[in-house]
C-alpha cells in the first residue's frame, strides 16, 4: 500500500485523509532540527485508517534520524510546542553561557567549549538518569528550588555575579 507522512506544521491527518484516494495510510510527523545530525525527537501521529504496519514502518524510518515517539494527535500540536521549539531554547541557553563566560574573561573558543561541553554533558547526564524528577540534583541552584522557580531566573546572571566579575 501507500504510506503518506506529513510533516506539515499544524495539519491534521483527517485533512491529508480527505485529500489522499481510500486505503492510503497517513502518519502525521513532527521532527525537529537535530534530525539534521540524527539526534532528533519525532512525534508521530498515525491517520484514523493507518495500519500497525505502516506506523512501524513510519517509526522505523523516523527512528534513523533520532527517536521516535507515538503521540495521539491531539497531542501534536504540543509536541511542535515541546520538541520542535525546544532546541531554540537550547540555543538561548548555550548562547546565554557562552556570553557569561565572555563577561567573565574567557576567549570566545573557551566559552564555546565551555558552554556546549556543560550541556552535551548534562544532557547525557539526564539521559541515563533514572530519576523522575526534572533537577538532578536536588537544591544545586542553591535554593533547594527547582529551575523554574520564580527564586531561580536569574541563574546565568548568578553565574557571574557569583564569581564578583558583574552581572550580564
């Protein structure tokens, strides 16, 4: 049979559906840019006909440039929302990193290195964690708080302020 997968922002598979001939299966994807070096988080959303065979062959096929996550396709939508935004704000972070290492004297190569080195690491932490808990380590921004406490915004100005160099 056919097997169609979209990967079109905010179109639902009922839509592909009334668009494709009767017996086409529909899987509707959501990638993100780490695909691009196979790293990527995909969550796939099979069409009301699509059968077990051709949503394992979508995973099969998403799954070589990343992971690939079965989601209803009500949640979709928040999966672009999670994971397709979530390396922009990877990159803020990195970004912001990279400047409190510049404020604090480092060479643009040493903030790069520093501030990418800290999150592949803490990522890879994260991964082979087994804790359910967002911070893994309980009270390390110092306010036993977890980092979306409101007490917590300021953590990358803190890193300089901390080493009494200024803020950001």
């Amino acid at each position: 049979g056919t097997l169609v997968i979209s990967i079109a922002a905010g179109i639902r598979t009922g839509t592909i559906e009334e668009q494709v001939p009767a017996g086409v299966d529909v899987v509707r994807a959501m990638p993100n840019t780490p695909a691009r070096v196979d790293r990527g988080v995909t969550g796939l959303s099979p069409g009301l006909n699509c059968s077990t065979e051709a949503l394992a062959l979508s995973e099969r096929l998403l799954s070589s440039v990343g992971q690939a996550i079965v989601v209803p396709e009500s949640l979709q939508d928040s999966v672009t929302a999670v994971s397709g935004s979530g390396p922009a704000y990877v990159f803020l972070f990195i970004e912001a990193l990279q400047q409190a290492a510049a404020d604090l004297g480092f060479t643009p190569e040493q903030g790069r290195q520093l501030a990418i080195g800290t999150v592949q690491g803490a990522a890879t932490l994260a991964a082979q964690s087994t804790s359910d808990g967002v911070c893994l380590v309980p009270g390390f921004n110092g306010l036993g708080a977890p980092w979306w406490d409101p007490r917590a915004v300021g953590l990358i100005t803190g890193l300089t302020l901390n080493t009494g160099k200024g803020a950001l």
